[in-house]
C-alpha cells in the first residue's frame, strides 16, 4: 500500500470512529431524555387534588407495606433473594417472623413516633409547656418496654405505663430492633451535634417520617427529625438525613410535585453544618433517576442502605423512577442491603406523594397492624390542626409526657 493509499485509509478509519462516536452520545443523550421524560410522567407538574388525611394515611401505612415487603429480605445478598424468590426477586408479601405482613422495627418505632408527637401536642395545649423531642424521647422508652424490657428496669421512667399504644399486643415483638436504638435509650437522649454517639445508622430516618405530617412549616419540620433521630444517633449525617425526610414528607402534604420538594429540602440542608455527605448522596440519587431504570443493580450503586444518607437515597431514587407505588417500594426491597428500612422509607415518600388509594389493595389489607397506623394517621392530623384545648378522651389516650 502506497503512503497516498495509507493517509487516506487512516482518514476513513478515523472518520468512521467519529461517526460512531458521535451516534453513541446521541444515543446516550437520547435515552437520558427519555429517562427524563418518563420521570416527568410518573411525577407530573400538577398532581391530583388530596385531602391531608388520605397523604398521612399513604404516608403511614404505606411505610409499613415497604417495611413488610422487605423483612423477609432484610439480611439476604441479591444473589441470594433471586435464588429464594425467583430472577423478579420478592414481588409481594412473603413470610417473616411467622405471618405473612409482618411489620419490623421500623414501623414500630415510627408508630412510637407518631405517638409521640402527638402527646408534645397535647402536653402543650394541656399545660401550655411543651418540646416534640422530649415528650418523643419517652415514647421511645414504652417501645423499648415492647422489646422485652420492664418497666421498673428503665431507670429514666419514673411514671405509668399508660396510653393506648403501648397496650397493642401486635407491637410487642422484637423484629431484629437496631442495636444503636437499644444501647442509646439505655441512657440520656442524645441532641444534634453533641455526639451521644458516633452512629449513622438508618435509625433515625427510617422513623422520621411522621415529622412531615404536622409540621408548621418546613424549617421547623427539618429542625424537628433532626432532633427526633439525634436522640439515638448522634453522627450529622444519621440526623440530617431524618431532618431531610421530615421536610421532604411536609412538602409533599402541601401537594408539591417530588423534584421541587428535593430542590428546597436540598436548599435547607445545606444551611446545616456538616451536611455534605447526606447532600451527595442525596445528588448521586436524583442523577441516577435521570439516566438509569431501578434495577437492582443500580440501586446497589448508591449502597445497601444500613447508613442513613444511603436509605434515604435509595429511596429517593425508587421514588422518582417509580411508575406507580407497587413498583416503587419493590425496587427499594430487591436489593442486598437494609430492605425493609430502604422499603420503609420509599413508601412513606410515595404514600405522602399520591395517598392511601395509590397503595395496591391486596397490600394495604394484608399488612401488619394498619389499623394503627390509620388510627395515629387520623389522631396526628385532628390534634395539630386545631388550637382548642384538648378533650378528656385525647388525654387519656395520649398524656402528655
């Protein structure tokens, strides 16, 4: 081959690898918008009319069908729950902890939650003194009660056992409870930034959602799961990833459309100290929603969810590429990682985001203890929505301490 020959053979070579160059970014660029576009479709600018109560109904109840769908699941690699389960891996309620539905720890202690809240509400409008953190710090004693711990050996407890929730027998299970949560109630409730502990632990969001749902406005609701997860988890980012929860599960009862709610819970974040991990993950979440589908590949990109600022970005990225709430709390269970919090987590957001009716039937009638969670969806959203004072049935069920 003549020099001439060769020059104009490694032009064309080179002008095809161009050409092919180029048509791979198009591609590239084309998928990413579909991606983009099939997003905007699940989670679209105007989102239907809902009452309050159907959101804090979805809210509650459908974290506890993300929590029971990823229970049986909880401690199994990828490998292994394709194997048990099939290539699809869990595609409904299987059997954990004897029953089928069974809810874990993380629903407890957001029921606990929940009950706490409210009784800060009622001890405020009782006697006029009142912080969400300390009232909720001895609602989280009575679950440490349901554990398997007596009463009289809890030496911070000092009152009766008394309220309506402590009695229900269906919490009164030890479903492989958080060792950080046992340990740090154990002794003095931890506040942010004064490092009870060095934990990060998935604790502390998982059980933050009900923050969102009687927040006065959204700072208030960040500052509140902040302080609600620094009781037991005192690393910034176990705290600040609960804070961004409870923001995000506020907007979302005003109805926002899911981007627009992180933009803003992204803005109040960072006016914290020492919150750039939970940011990137947070970032490297909504980035993936953008250009990849929810296998269970790519959610294991962003983690196993054990750590706070993980859950929550693996249930960020399940809700936006969600095509409805089946889809979304089963992507956030298929993984090898912490299933039932990663669950959890996603159906709070997805429930707030598109209320108890976008929950599949065959689901929200099976699992666990609904009917608490309905109950303390009502009773959350009755007490804050009023200034009267409280009713002597509401005090017996909720005192305020």
């Amino acid at each position: 081959m003549g020099p001439a020959m060769a020059a104009e053979t490694a032009t064309a070579l080179k002008a095809r690898r161009m050409a092919a160059g180029k048509k791979a970014a198009e591609t590239k660029a084309r998928m990413k918008r579909e991606a983009i576009a099939t997003a905007k479709a699940h989670h679209p600018t105007r989102l239907p009319e809902l009452q309050p109560l159907q959101r804090a109904r979805g809210c509650l109840v459908g974290g506890a069908v993300g929590d029971a769908l990823g229970g049986p699941v909880e401690f199994l690699s990828l490998a292994a729950i394709r194997s048990r389960f099939g290539p699809q891996g869990v595609t409904k309620f299987e059997e954990a902890y004897g029953q089928v539905g069974a809810i874990t720890d993380d629903t407890q202690m957001t029921f606990f939650t929940a009950e706490g809240l409210i009784r800060a509400i009622v001890r405020g409008r009782e006697r006029g003194l009142s912080n969400f953190e300390g009232v909720t710090y001895y609602a989280y004693l009575r679950w440490l009660h349901t554990q398997g711990v007596p009463w009289d050996r809890i030496p911070q407890c000092s009152g009766e056992l008394d309220g309506w929730l402590v009695g229900e027998k269906a919490l009164h299970h030890r479903r492989a409870p958080g060792n950080t949560c046992l340990s740090s109630l154990a002794g003095p409730m931890g506040e942010p930034y004064q490092k009870l502990n060095n934990s990060k632990g998935c604790g502390g969001v998982m059980r933050a959602a009900p923050v969102g749902l009687i927040a006065r406005s959204y700072g208030s609701a960040f500052h509140t799961g902040c302080q609600i997860a620094a009781i037991t988890h005192g690393h910034p980012s176990g705290f600040l990833a609960a804070g961004y929860l409870a923001m995000l599960i506020a907007e979302l009862m005003d109805g926002a459309r899911l981007q627009d709610a992180l933009d803003r819970t992204d803005a109040v974040l960072s006016q914290w100290r020492e919150y750039e991990e939970v940011a990137e993950a947070v970032r490297r979440a909504r980035r993936a929603a953008g250009s990849q589908r929810p296998t269970p590949e790519n959610v294991e990109r962003l983690g196993e969810g054990w750590v706070a600022e993980e859950a929550l970005a693996i249930a960020i990225f399940c809700s936006l590429t969600a095509d409805d709430f089946r889809s979304g709390v089963l992507a956030a269970v298929n993984h090898g990682g912490d299933s039932d919090s990663t669950g959890a987590i996603t159906g709070n957001i997805l429930g707030a985001l598109w209320g108890y009716e976008a929950i599949p039937a065959d689901l929200a009638q099976q699992v666990e203890a609904r009917e608490i969670a309905e109950t303390l969806a009502r009773d959350l959203l009755e007490l804050s929505a009023g200034n009267d004072r409280v009713q002597p049935r509401q005090i017996e069920r909720y005192p305020g301490w």
